[in-house]
C-alpha cells in the first residue's frame, strides 16, 4: 500500500486523476468515478467588461477527491516547511502558500500541461500542481542536489520546463511582462496554448504590469494575468496600497472576472472560461480572492497588522480543503474516515520526502560554475583559494 | 583554434579619417603587416561551419602586393564596385541588417522588437525594410515601454524563440536593468540549467554628436557585472555583421554595444556568411612597442594616434577586445607578453567602467610580463556636455594617446 503511495506520488508528472484509484481503497463504490456532478460555486462571478461564466461547475467525484488529496498534500507541505525552516533546514526567503492551495489545483484541472503558468516567488504549491515531486521541493528547499534547480535556485526559483511551469521570481512584478512573453511566444509557434501569469495585490502596483498588459492588448496575446489578492502585500493592507483594490478592474480596456479564489471549483471555471476567452478575444484579468494564513514570509510573524480573529475567521469560515470536505460528504462520495485515512497517508508521503531529501547530497564546489553560460564558455573562474585553473578559452 | 589565426591576418590600419566626422566616407584602409613592410592585408574568414580560410579583401588606394592564393587585384577607385573584387561595399548599419537579415532567414525563431523597428525602420535603419519582407509577428513595433517589453523578449526566449531587443538607445535600457541582470543573466542558473535565454539585446550608445548627458552613456560599464550575459561590441561593418550572426545563434544572453557615431562607417565585406567569435579580440595592427587595447568608437581615435606614433618611430600594437565579457585574456596575454607595456583606451568613464576590470585582470593575470603599469584612458567621470568642445573633451582624444604612449615607453 505505502509502496504504491509512493510509487503514484512519483508520477505525478501526467494526471493528477491517476493516483487517486491507488491512494483511496474505497470499499463502498463511488456511483461511477466520473459520473458528473454539478456543483454552484461559493458566490457569483464578478465580471468587467465581459459576460461572466454561470456559477454552476461540472465535476465529478474522481476530481473532487482529488482535489482534496492535492491541496492535503500541499497544505502538509507547506506546514512541513514551516518546521524545516525553524529547524533552520531551509534559509534565507520561505513563502507559504497554505490557504491559497485552492488557486493551484483549479487552475491546473482547468487545463493542459502544454499551457503555461509562471508565478512569483509562493511557487511551492503551484510547482507541485504542474507535476513537481514533494522530494524536489524539499531537496531545493534545503538546497540539496535532488532539487529542482540542482539546490542553487531556492525557494523562490522553481522550475519545471517540461510542464512548463516557468517558476518562480523574486522580484515582485517582473514576472509578468515574461509571462507575456511566454504568450507571445505562444502566438508565434500558434500553440493554441495560454500563458498564466500569477502576481499579488502588491504586485498589481506595479507599472511593468500595465506595460505588458498594454502591449498585450494591443497584439493579441493569449495572456491572462491572475492576481492572488490575499489583501496584504507583505505588512500592507490592499487598501492602504491601492487606490483601486478591484484588481480586475484595473485593465480598463481589458475584461476582468473577480473569482472566490478559496473555491477550486470556482477557480477552475473561471480559469476554463479565461482560457477560451485568452485564445479569441486576448489578455484577460482574473481576481482571486484568496488568504494566506502564514504571514508573507517566514520571517513575518503574519499577526502584527492583523488580527489573529480574522486569520481564524477565514479559517473556519473559507478555508478551501474544508469546503471540499463538506462537498465530498454531502454528496456521499467518501466516507469521514476515508478522508481523515488521506491525509493521514499524505502526511506520512511529505515525511518521507522530507527524509529522502536530507539524505540528498550538497551540490558538488564545481556546481558554481555550472550553468552560469550554456555550453559554459571560456570565463575566469577562480576556486575558492582563487589558486584554482582558469577555464582557457579555445 | 581560432585565436592562432589571429595573429596572421589584420584587419588594416585605417589611415586618413578625421576624429569627428564619420558620415558616409569612404574609409580609406592602407595594408600593414609590420612597419616597414607594405603587403596587402589579409584576414581570417571563419565560417559559419567552423572552417576557415584566409581571404584577400583589398582595400584601398594603393597598389597591392599580390598574393598567391587570392583574387588579382587592381587600384581602387572611390565610386568603384566592380564585380572583379570579391565582397561588397556596405556601410555598418546595413551590415547588421543584412546579419539580421541573414539569420531571419535562416531561423524563423528570430524576431526582433524594439521601438520604431518595424514600420519606421529603425531610428538608425538597421531594421529597414525587414517588417515588409517578414511580417509584423516577426518585426515587432513596442510602445515606449522598455521595461515591459525587455521582460517579454526575455519570457519569449525562456521558450525557445530568439528575440532580438532594440534599445532605441542603449541608456533606455537602464529602465530594464532587471530584466536584464536578475531574469536574462541569472535564469539559467537558477533553473539549473534547464531554461536557455537566446535573445540578443542590441542598440546604440556612447557620446555621440552633442545628444546631451542622458542619450551619451555607456552602459557596459553598467552591465559588466552581470553573470550569466556576454557582451560585444561592434567597430566595423565586417565585424558588426559577424557579430550580429554569432550572437544570434549563441545559446547564451548576448548584448550587441552598437555606437551611435560608427554606422556610417563604409567596409568591404564579403559575400559569403561568416560569423566572428564571440569571446575573440581583434588584431587591428600587429607591433613591437606596447599593446594598445580599445574597443568601439576609440578603436579609431587609436589608429589615427596610431599613425602620429609610427611617424615619431614607435610600433604599437593594437587590439580591438570586441569582447567585453569575457575578456579575451589569451590573444591579450600573447601581445602583453612581447610587449611589456599596456594602454587601455576606453569610451566608458574612468570609475567602474571597462577599462577598471581590465586593468585588473591583466594585473592579475600577467603582472610578471608588465615593464611598466598599465596606462588606462577612460571618459572623464562627469555627465557628457552638450557644448560642443565640452563633449570633446570628456572623451580620449588622439594626442592624449599619444602622449600616453611616449610616457609608457619611457
């Protein structure tokens, strides 16, 4: 049983459907895996400039419990993460997801991999989503050699090019105008893909953002930029930052939908619907309001501008894996114990990267200067007693 | 390899050009070999396959030596193209586009963006003419937004295309610095290797004719520090289309320095592709008494200096790093050693710009070779005046290399 946890948690890479025959060994029959169910999203779509999808979403019980087992994974990891980083394990920058995992499985069952997503530096969750294993998280994250980057990205570089999943940037807002880009280059090989670009509240601030929209607009690109408003941009309220916090509006000539980003099922209608609308129409906003509940770095406490009501409010009132919890059994689709029994074998998985990760070697002293040029051509490089051979140019 | 060629051939001395006009002369080369010598100038072609073969490209007034395995020749004159001499007249800035031009054709990953490229032409025409022939998708015209549109040629490389980024002027590009230093030079480590960046980042700079401060900078100086790009800058129509190519097909972020008075420039380039190596210097003149080190626009206030010195009796070797990241340390080690002695002749400013890092590394590398310490003449470290004699005097002029020289071989 474990083995085979592990085994479909390995391929994870091709269908996020396959581990779940697998993982739950229900002995009550779901009515047929893909029977489709429909489901009304949390609240209606607001919508700018465009005519909003219906609030009903077809799914089916194979994906809904899927759902669940993905964000109980993501949300396990992030908590792990958390205990590595106060064990000291993982340094420097760690931005935790929890409480947005919502945004990334609905988006990623609303479409292919071919299509691609980029995103800032809260990239754990959405690396995973994109096909990423939990043992190249944490190996990354602890700056091993099994990490996606070969340890030397960090927390805030994932990437997965054959899912195409282009990260992971630390620098706030720069990753959109690439995003458009990746758009752009989409347009140009007539992918009929579209690109995702995710950005914060914070930053929706920024001018590059306009910039690249502008240019988007005007060319045509299947773009669609989604703001993650979990209303702090690191210690700032939305309000005390934006003029206009109706980030969806923001594009004025562009169309924008306002989406209840702790709802998947919401998530993934409006991510089908910006998909179509991306591939005839151009670049469209999304707005998901969503919450983190960790502060915005492990180094912020998340309590000092606001109150510790309001995270437990959103908790028990919004919090994604509960709502789909409640879904699941309402609609009889699994039992209390089968899901306790999921997390509990989500929970033992994370524990086991996590192990397997430490045991990952550090890089290699040669791994600085790998990658620094393709094909690494003939640069200076001194060892650390700079008494090192220089690379000779041919 | 290719650096062992270096020494044979020389691109030639450029003879009678004036400091401060360079509009559609005809540049006058006279061949040299060595001092006392006169033969006609030869000069590697390296192939786009890799071979190479030595060329015969005349040029210039004078009567040539012949030379075994080369095209006869015959006196040049002025409006001459005949269709005996092998290659053809083209001034610099339509050798970039016919590079340009050349590798659209050959990759259809290549697309260029910039401000005013496509309909307009290009504000120096380099583009001209390539919108019509390959389609808007491929020749794109950006709003004034080079932060954004930087970003989006750097996004679209990340998936394999190959875009080239205009700066109208290069100082524009100060407003994509990060673009440029956290996302095009540092994605491929961070990645771990698995994303590429093939863009090349070209325009104009350096202290033009009377542009004011903010359109004169030199922006290499800025960029150096950068791990992950290269750099290269072009001096003539021969080089600038084989750097063009080369930085076209490099897997690696290339920023092409282009400078705003050299696109007039007129050369005799030849007919059949070639490229320049990337990470290579350029032997300008073979000599005995000091190695001159300069790149771009003062790789003929060098020469013109150049022809001061030979008549007071002194032979300078001078060398066009071309690479300005990274250095090419191996054909610059080789003259450091039969010389002894360095000037370093630079447009940048004096603080933190190019001639700073390689006076370093030389130091660093060769200081048992060195007679004397290295001489480094840069811009002055003030913003560049618009007045006319002001602007002179912030760049290196020839008599101060000079003068340089004769201190150097005390």
């Amino acid at each position: 049983m474990a083995l085979s946890h592990l085994a479909a948690s390995a391929s994870r890479s091709s269908s996020l459907l396959k581990p779940l025959s697998s993982a739950l060994s229900l002995r009550r029959p779901i009515s047929g895996d893909n029977s489709p169910l429909t489901v009304e999203t949390s609240v209606p779509f607001t919508s700018h400039q465009c005519e909003a999808p219906s609030r009903s979403v077809e799914t089916n019980p194979k994906e809904l419990l899927t759902f669940f087992r993905d964000m109980a994974l993501m949300r396990r990891m992030e908590i792990a993460a958390d205990s590595l980083y106060k064990a000291k394990l993982i340094r420097g920058f760690c931005h935790l997801y929890d409480g947005q995992e919502a945004v990334a499985v609905g988006m990623e069952a609303a479409i292919t991999k071919k299509d691609c997503i980029i995103t800032a530096y809260r990239d754990h969750c959405t690396f995973v989503s994109r096909g990423g294993t939990l043992l190249e998280v944490f190996a990354e994250l602890m700056g091993r050699q099994a990490g996606c980057s070969k340890g030397k990205g960090g927390s805030m570089h994932f990437y997965k090019k054959d899912s195409n999943f282009y990260g992971g940037h630390g620098i706030v807002g720069a990753q959109v105008p690439l995003g458009c880009g990746l758009a752009f280059a989409q347009k140009y090989s007539k992918d009929e893909t579209v690109t995702f670009a995710l950005y914060g509240d914070g930053a929706a601030n920024q001018g590059q953002l306009f910039e690249a929209l502008n240019i988007s607009a005007l060319w045509d690109l299947p773009a669609i930029l989604v703001c993650e408003n979990n209303h702090y941009g690191m210690g700032t309220a939305e309000w005390r930052a934006a003029k206009s916090p109706a980030y969806y509006k923001r594009g004025d000539y562009v169309p924008g939908l306002k989406v209840d980003g702790m709802d998947a099922l919401a998530v993934k209608q409006a991510c089908k619907f910006a998909k179509e609308h991306a591939l005839k129409n151009g670049p469209i906003i999304l707005e998901m309001d969503t919450y983190r509940y960790h502060g915005h770095s492990m180094s912020d406490p998340g309590s000092t501008y606001r109150t510790r009501d309001e995270i437990s409010g959103v908790r028990q009132e919004r919090d994604p894996i509960e709502r789909i919890r409640k879904l699941i059994l309402s609609h009889d689709l699994a039992t209390e114990k089968e899901l306790k029994d999921v997390e509990k074998e989500v929970r033992k998985e994370v524990d086991d990267a996590i192990a397997q990760a430490k045991e990952s070697p550090m890089p290699e002293p040669s791994e600085l200067f790998t990658n620094v040029y393709a094909k690494g051509l003939g640069v200076e490089s001194f060892g650390a007693d700079r008494k090192e051979v220089r690379a000779t140019l041919p | 390899m290719a650096a062992i060629f270096q020494g044979v051939g020389a691109a030639a001395a450029l003879s009678s050009l004036p400091s401060n006009s360079f509009d559609s002369k005809n540049i006058l080369f006279s061949p040299r070999r060595s001092f006392s010598v006169r033969k006609a100038p030869s000069f590697v072609v390296v192939r786009s396959d890799g071979t190479m073969n030595l060329d015969l490209n005349p040029k210039g007034r004078r009567a040539q030596q012949f030379i075994a395995n080369a095209v006869a020749t015959k006196e040049d004159s002025s409006a001459a193209s005949s269709s005996s001499k092998p290659g053809h007249e083209l001034l610099l800035f339509e050798a970039l586009r016919e590079g340009l031009e050349e590798e659209m054709e050959r990759d259809p990953r290549v697309c260029v963006m910039g401000e005013d490229v496509g309909h307009y032409g290009g504000s120096y025409k380099v583009t001209k003419g390539l919108a019509t022939k390959f389609g808007d998708l491929r020749v794109l015209d950006t709003p004034i937004a080079e932060n954004s549109f930087t970003g989006m040629g750097i996004g679209a490389a990340m998936t394999g295309l190959r875009p080239v980024v205009e700066g109208m002027n290069m100082g524009f590009l100060l407003l994509a610095f990060n673009q440029i230093s956290n996302n095009c030079g540092m994605l491929h480590y961070t990645s771990g290797g698995q994303f590429t960046i093939p863009i090349v980042i070209r325009g104009p700079g350096g202290v033009g004719r009377q542009l004011g401060a903010e359109h004169s900078q030199r922006l290499e100086s800025y960029f150096q520090s950068v791990p992950g790009i290269q750099m290269v800058a072009c001096s003539t129509p021969y080089n600038a289309k084989g750097l063009m190519k080369a930085a076209l097909r490099s897997e690696n972020p290339v920023i092409l320095f282009e400078h705003v008075l050299l696109y007039n420039l007129k050369e005799r380039i030849p007919d059949e592709d070639y490229i320049c190596n990337l990470e290579e210097a350029e032997m300008v003149r073979p000599g005995e008494h000091v190695t001159i080190l300069t790149y771009s626009r003062m790789r003929y206030h060098v020469m013109q200096a150049a022809k001061t010195l030979v008549n007071k009796g002194y032979d300078p070797e001078v060398i066009d790093i071309r690479s300005l990241k990274p250095f090419d340390l191996y054909t610059i080690g080789n003259s450091v050693k039969k010389t002894h002695r360095v000037l370093i002749v630079e447009e940048c400013m004096r603080t933190g710009g190019i001639g700073a890092s390689l006076t370093a590394a030389i130091t660093e590398n060769f200081h048992d070779y060195l007679d004397a310490p290295i001489i480094c003449l840069s811009s002055q470290d003030v913003p560049t005046p618009y007045a006319g004699r002001l602007e002179e005097w912030t760049v290196v002029q020839p008599a101060q290399i000079v003068t340089a020289v004769e201190q150097l071989c005390q």
